[in-house]
C-alpha cells in the first residue's frame, strides 16, 4: 500500500502530465498516423521517465528540502547555472500556462453555446478561466494535491466514457494508414515532449514527500505510467475514429480544442459525446494548469528568496499570472505555438539541465545511495536526444522539416 504522500504526489505529477499536450496531440500527429505516434510516444516516456529520476538522484545533495532546481545549477555551475536554469524555466512555464490558459478560455467560450446560451466573449472566459483557477495555486501545494485528486476522479470518469463512446466507432483502416510524411514524425517531437513535462514540479514533490529518496521514484514511476496508458488509449480512438482527412479539415477549419470538441460531435453525431469531450478536455487542462503553475511559484519563490526580493503571495501571484495571462488575452489563437516553443524550451530543462546536473553530481559525491542506471552513456545519449529536440522547431521554420499544425 503507498503511503498517502506518496500517491498524492503521483496524482499530482499525473495531473500536471495529462494537460493541453495530449489534447493537441490528435491534431499535431494528424499525419504520422497511429503507429509511429505509439512509437513516438513511448520513446519519449522513457527518455522523460529517465530524467525525472535523475533528478531524483541530484536532489539527494540539496542543502534544503525546498531547494529549487535553479538553486542545485548554482551549487553545481555557478551564477551562470541559475540563469540558464531559471530563464529556461520560467520561459517554458509562462508558455505551458499560456497555452493552458488559452485552451481553458477557449473549452470556456464554446459552453454557453452547447447549453443554448449567448457566447460568452474569448478574453472574458480566458480571465474567468486564470482567476478561478489560480486561487488553488496560491494556496500551495496542500490546496493543489486536495483539488487535483477530487477532478483526476472526475476525469478519469469523463475520460473512461469518452472512450466508451468511441473504441466501438474504430476503423483498422484508419489505424493502419502509413505517414503523410515521414517527417512529420520528428516534426511532432517536440510537442509531444511537453506531454510528459512533469518535471517542473520537482522541487514541490521533494518536499512534500520530505526528501524521501524511494517515494520519489514510486511517484515519478507512477504518475508517469498513467499518462502513458491514457495517451496510448486516446491515440486509439481519435486515430481510429477520424480519418487522416478528416484530421486535416479540422485542423483547416479551426486548430483549437474547441474545433476537436465539434469534430468529435459531429463525427459521433452525438451533442452529448461532443460535451464529454468538452468536460474531460476542461479537467486535464485544470489538473496540468495547477502544476504548471505550482512549478511556477517555485521558480519564483526560488528566484525572489536567492535575490532578497519580496517573495510574498501577492508578488508571486502577480508575476506567475500576469505574463501568461496577457499572452493569453492577446494571442488567443497561439495555443500550438505558444507549445511548440515550450518543447523546445522542455528540452532543456527536462532533460539537458538533469543530465548536467547528474554528471556534476557523480564527479563530486560518487558515493551517492541512489544512482540512476545506464552510467554516463545514457547521459550522453540522451543529451544527443535534447540537441535534436531542441534544433527541431527552427528546422521547421526554415523550411527543411513540415510544419504538423498552424
């Protein structure tokens, strides 16, 4: 039996997983087709899995519980470490929060018109959206794990009909059909790897679980094998429902979360199969939001403390919300973009900080009880891995590699 921290803990970093990423993910792999998506998939689970654990190995030497990441990068590099890692953080926060928002106030505008009410204006439901939601963030991580485990229910709920409602309208054809192109394979990349960006809770979940080296692992194992089950599943029944073209006209037509909530509806031809979509998109935007946010507070907190800034909550609910929120407000139709740059950025800090980090870590405490396997030729592989990720989207830009959604 986990222990209660423990299992609060992997819901959180479940919640925070299963977020705007895996609803863009039908309309970003629209042209890989099903099976290198489920290629795709579990490649990146096991190179994020990987160095969610290797941050486990390098919190093993943090002077304090609460020690944020940019915190260790200065122990181990110096002034220059914290500035990489903070800028890269709080870069690749405000993205995942600003698409988070804009999805959110996008679920939020389509409702009153699925209830038979007047639309509700874009920004007005995108501040809805960040204000409601934001409050559970400022109360901390005990409000966040108290909330998430109340919604990761009602989404698993929404979640287990919505495919109860689809798997039997799967087409093999559909699932069988090859690439458009090859290369939207790579291209896809580095969206996909913001589906499995738990890591920017780490210092948050270190601790609440005060340090403990065994239920660190347990957490990151578990609460990563869910969104890899929910992921393979869903890519199930989107690919096997909707066709390569139609995939293509929804993306023609409106390339939002909303647009995938009306094509479902209309692909089922049912309103209220459309609305469960709309229900369970909502929660796993909610439920990733809340982490996503909390990882920002950290990051500031971490930031303000270091620097003798005033790190109380108002100040840190100001400049956690604010920069997203504008984004938000005023590039309402960013939502892929604002998480194609965040997986450029997730790169980074998700697996090139870490493998940084474990290999100053081994050459200065190389007696550490826990190690994570593979010895430096993981890492170095899996830092070749990063640069790729991490060229990818200006490949795309320039031209050389297709672009999977607009």
């Amino acid at each position: 039996m986990l222990k209660n921290k423990t299992f609060g803990s992997a819901l959180i970093i479940a919640g925070t997983t299963i977020g705007a990423g895996m609803l863009a993910m039908p309309l970003t792999s629209a042209g890989m087709g099903f099976g290198y998506t489920i290629l795709l998939l579990v490649g990146l689970w096991t190179l994020l899995v990987y160095s969610g654990l290797l941050f486990v190995e390098v919190y093993q030497t943090a002077d304090q519980l609460n020690d944020g990441v940019a915190t260790l990068a200065e122990k181990y590099f110096g002034v220059p470490g914290r500035i990489l890692a903070t800028f890269s953080l709080l870069v690749l926060l405000y993205a995942l929060s600003a698409a988070y928002i804009t999805g959110g106030g996008s679920l939020l505008s389509g409702l009153p018109t699925a209830l038979g009410m007047e639309v509700l204006p874009l920004k007005t439901s995108i501040i809805i959206f960040t204000v409601v939601l934001g409050s559970f963030v400022v109360i901390g991580t005990k409000g966040v794990d108290g909330i998430t485990r109340l919604l990761f229910i009602g989404k698993l709920l929404a979640f287990a009909f919505v495919l109860f409602m689809m798997l039997p309208k799967v087409v093999t054809d559909n699932l069988m059909a090859l690439p458009l192109d090859y290369a939207f394979v790579i291209s896809a990349a580095p969206i996909f790897f913001t589906s499995f960006g738990f890591h920017v809770i780490m210092a948050s979940i270190n601790s609440y679980l005060d340090g403990n080296v065994a239920q660190f692992r347990k957490a990151i194992l578990i609460g990563t094998a869910i969104p890899l089950i929910a992921y393979l599943v869903w890519q199930l029944a989107t690919h096997g429902v909707l066709s390569q073209s139609e995939f293509i006209r929804i993306l023609q037509a409106e390339p939002t979360l909303n647009g995938l909530v009306n094509a479902v509806r209309e692909i089922t031809g049912s309103n209220i199969m459309g609305e469960v979509v709309r229900i369970f998109s909502a929660l796993a935007l909610i439920t990733s939001f809340l982490g996503v946010m909390l990882g920002v507070f950290e990051g500031l907190g971490d930031l303000f403390k270091r620097y003798h800034l005033p790190h109380n909550r108002l100040s840190l609910t100001l400049a956690a919300f604010l920069p997203p929120l504008v984004f938000a407000l005023f590039y309402p139709k960013g939502f892929i973009t604002a998480l194609s740059y965040a997986g450029l950025l997730c790169a980074f800090y998700c697996l090139i900080l870490p493998i940084g980090l474990a290999w100053r870590t081994r050459q200065k405490n190389p007696q550490l009880a826990y190690r994570v396997m593979g010895g430096n030729i993981a890492l170095v592989f899996a830092l070749m891995i990063g640069i790729v990720i991490m060229v990818i989207p200006f490949l795309i830009q320039t031209g050389y590699l297709p672009t999977v959604a607009s």
